[in-house]
C-alpha cells in the first residue's frame, strides 16, 4: 500500500491511507464523503465504537472516538488504513507520540520510554512512525523480560498415548476403554515445562501482530518494524506462532509472579486487544489503544501519589448502591477515585477525558479555562454533588487533560463552591471543590509530579 496512493470508489477518490485524530474527522471534506460512503467496511468499528457517526455542519460523517491506533479495511476490493493519531499529535506530531507512550507506559508503572522511540522514517508523519515508536518501546521491554527473567513453565496436555506414559494417568478413562476392548490407549494428562507456553505465546504473538500491520501496507515498514525483534529470536523460537484471542489471556501465570512478564503483558494485551474483531479478504486486525483508560489509570497514580500521609488510604473505581426498590432495577454509582483520611472518605475525585473531546473544540483545548467551560457541565457537578454527599466527604474534584505544549504542568482551579453543602448541618459546612487539569504536552513524570504536590497541600489544607 503506498502513502500517496488512491483508490476510486464510486464518483470520489478514496485515498490508501487516511489520518484522523481523536474526536476528530477527515479535515479533507472530499475524503469524509467517501469514507462515509463506505462505511458499511467500517462496521465493525463503529459496532465496538472506535468510530462514530455524526454531522460536519449538515455532512454526514465518520468521527473518531478516544481509541487511538491503525484500522485496516477494504473497500471496493481494495485495501485501505485509517489511522486513528493522540489528540497531542495534531499540535507537534514527534511530541504528541511520546508524550502518548509516556501516558500509557506511567499508567503500567514501566520505565519511561526514550526519545529514540520515535526516530525512524524522518519527515514521514503517518502510520510508519506511529508502528515505530510501538514496536521499539515494546520491543524494549521483552529485551529486559529476557535479560532478567525468561522463564520456562507449565503447559497442560492431554493426549491418547499408545507408547511411553508420561505424567498422571486417567485412570477412569482407561477403565472406560478398556471395556471397549482398548486397553492399549492409555488417556493421559500432563504438565509440559517448556518455554512454549501461554504467557510467552501471547508476548511473541503481540509483538508479530506488530509486524503484520506493517507489512499490510508496507514491505520495508514491516522488516524495520520487525528489526528490534529480532535479537529476541534465540528466546522466542521455540515459542509456538499462534493466533491469540481475548480469552487465552485467562492461560497467562507468570504476571502474577513477575514484574517483568506482567509490564509486557499489559502492552500486549493493548497491542491484541482487537484480535477478535471479524475481518476479511485476509487483513490483519486492528491495533487499538484506548487513551481514556490510560488516563484515568494517570489520574488514579498522582491522586495516590498525593495521600499526605501512610494513614490516608485510596479506592478506585468502588461501586455503591444509589436506588434500590420492589420491580427496580437496581442503580450503582461509582467514583472514579475516592482518598480517605483515618476518619472515612475525605475526598472524591472524578476523572474525565473522553467527554473534554466530545465537548471540547480543537481551539479550546490548549487551556483548562476552555476545556472547563466546555466540557464541565451541570450534569457533571451534579453527579460529584451525589457522590459527596453519598461518601459524606468533604472535598470534590475533577481531573481532565489540555494539551498546550508550552503550558504550565498543571493548572488548579479552586474557585467553585456549592450553593447548599452536600454534607449534613450537623457534620459541618467545610466544603471545597477544584478542578486539577493536567497538561499532556509536558513530560508526564513531571506532570505527575506536581499535580500531586499540588492535591496533596489542598487534602492537608
């Protein structure tokens, strides 16, 4: 598949490759009527919702979502890819994929990546540069995995054996043959140890997925995608090439063990995320990365990070009942963070990122002043309302993203106040409310760094 290439499809020229952004849409209005023409290509992703239908002014068009990565697709017979780029991206591109991998590599608590993650392909800003930067920081990260601790394990079989028996016999089994007049089958189960197993199965196969999508499109993408991998071979060649689904992700045992495995893991499961989409004429599935879950993963790091003391401790993601009732089905609200001091839950914390995208435009999303008054609303000061007055605490925030390369880390908007206290008379009327936005156009460790300060000296105030 060439960069430049088109292909015709109906009375406009579809292009080979095409690039949005998050919540974003083709800025080519020639080429959004066309990829809304065939949309019915794309359904499987507008089913899973990393594509969604909408309105450019009173044009029909496909928009992108908070899932970020390559989506293959053939229309008219003819291969097509659409890459999905970090909101980051559309203001300096080299910057926009660090600051992306960064996200995602604090939100699994890794080693953060280097700037040679995205060399490669100078001056080429499309999907060869995005599969780079993938490919070498994982690639990184199964290099330490074999320095430090490959390891052999246990895989279960179980097999007819006419020869030598091996492992524990099935006792009952055999009995059950053996009337049938088959003694010499013996049904037999064993634990092979090997390095053939599921949890280097599912690394090799995340890092050939890599590989795949490259050569969709691309024969010298593929061989420098596949570059890094190869020193890699003299551990993995005795690992078996299957195809991966999301259930053999149940089979995996050593991330319990193992902090290295369970790094790798976590990447290849975002890197397979889409293995089980249908797909035709042969294409590769997608590779999908959700950037909402990695930034609430962020959130949840610096508001435990910002515990002011070992006496405070930290939630995420804890469901209460909200409305139960005869024939009512029952309602669960559940905060995203929720910090709690030795006398209960002291503050609530609730992280928003896809909702600044859909709300938010382009223009007003380089400040936290415009992402607050677009993507804030009464509804979602509403819901805090409900979750203090729910956890009976007496602090609320939220966390949301801007995007301004040049910006401070971080920007605290402390000014808000609710007209009535969602805490009881008799419990005092000490209630503060903030916003924390974080910039992500600044290098995320500091980032973190001092949101957290910044939380911290606000819970201790």
């Amino acid at each position: 598949m060439s960069s430049g290439g088109s292909v015709q499809t109906g009375a406009v020229a579809l292009q080979r490759q095409l690039k949005l952004f998050e919540y974003g849409t083709c800025l080519d209005q020639e080429q959004a009527a066309a990829l809304f023409e065939r949309q019915q290509s794309l359904q499987p992703y507008l089913t899973k919702g990393f594509l969604t239908r909408c309105f450019e002014g009173a044009k029909p068009c496909l928009r992108a979502s908070h899932y970020v990565g390559l989506f293959p697709f053939y229309a008219a017979d003819q291969a097509h890819l659409l890459l999905i780029a970090p909101k980051g991206c559309r203001q300096d591109w080299k910057r926009g994929l660090l600051r992306f991998l960064e996200l995602f590599a604090l939100a699994e608590d890794e080693t953060l990546p280097e700037e040679e993650d995205i060399r490669g392909w100078e001056g080429q800003l499309g999907p060869h540069q995005f599969l780079l930067f993938l490919a070498r920081h994982y690639a990184r990260l199964l290099q330490e995995l074999c320095r430090r601790d490959f390891r052999s394990y246990y895989r279960p079989e179980e097999d007819d054996l006419r020869s030598r028996i091996r492992g524990r016999l099935h006792l009952a089994g055999y009995a059950r043959l053996a009337l049938r007049g088959k003694q010499h089958v013996l049904p037999c189960r064993w634990e092979e140890f090997t390095v053939d197993n599921w949890d280097n199965r599912i690394l090799w196969a995340a890092a050939r997925r890599l590989k795949q999508v490259a050569g969709a499109f691309d024969s010298q993408a593929a061989a420098l995608v596949w570059k890094p991998f190869e020193r890699l071979l003299s551990w993995f060649s005795a690992v078996a090439e299957l195809p991966i689904r999301a259930s053999d992700f149940r089979k995996s045992r050593l991330g319990r063990t193992s902090r290295y495995y369970r790094q790798a893991l976590a990447w290849a499961r975002l890197l397979l995320q889409g293995s089980d989409l249908p797909t035709e004429g042969g294409q590769v599935p997608p590779l999908v990365l959700s950037t909402h879950k990695a930034f609430e993963k962020f959130a949840e790091l610096v508001a435990q990070a910002a515990l002011p003391d070992a006496g405070w401790r930290h939630a995420f993601q804890h469901g209460s009942d909200f409305l139960t009732g005869p024939g009512q089905k029952p309602q669960h609200h559940i905060p995203d963070i929720l910090l709690m001091d030795p006398k209960g839950v002291a503050a609530v914390g609730d992280a928003k990122y896809k909702e600044v995208l859909e709300r938010a435009p382009d223009a007003e999303l380089d400040t936290s002043k415009g992402v607050l008054q677009a993507c804030i609303q009464a509804a979602d000061w509403n819901q805090l309302y409900v979750y203090m007055r729910m956890k009976k605490a007496s602090c609320g925030f939220f966390v949301v993203p801007f995007w301004k390369a040049d910006g401070e880390y971080i920007e605290w908007l402390p000014q808000f106040q609710f007209a009535e206290s969602p805490r009881d008379a008799n419990v005092g009327t000490n209630v503060r409310v903030a916003v924390l936005a974080l910039n992500l156009l600044r290098p995320l460790k500091d980032v973190k760094q001092k949101a957290a300060e910044r939380l911290r000296h606000w819970l201790s105030a």
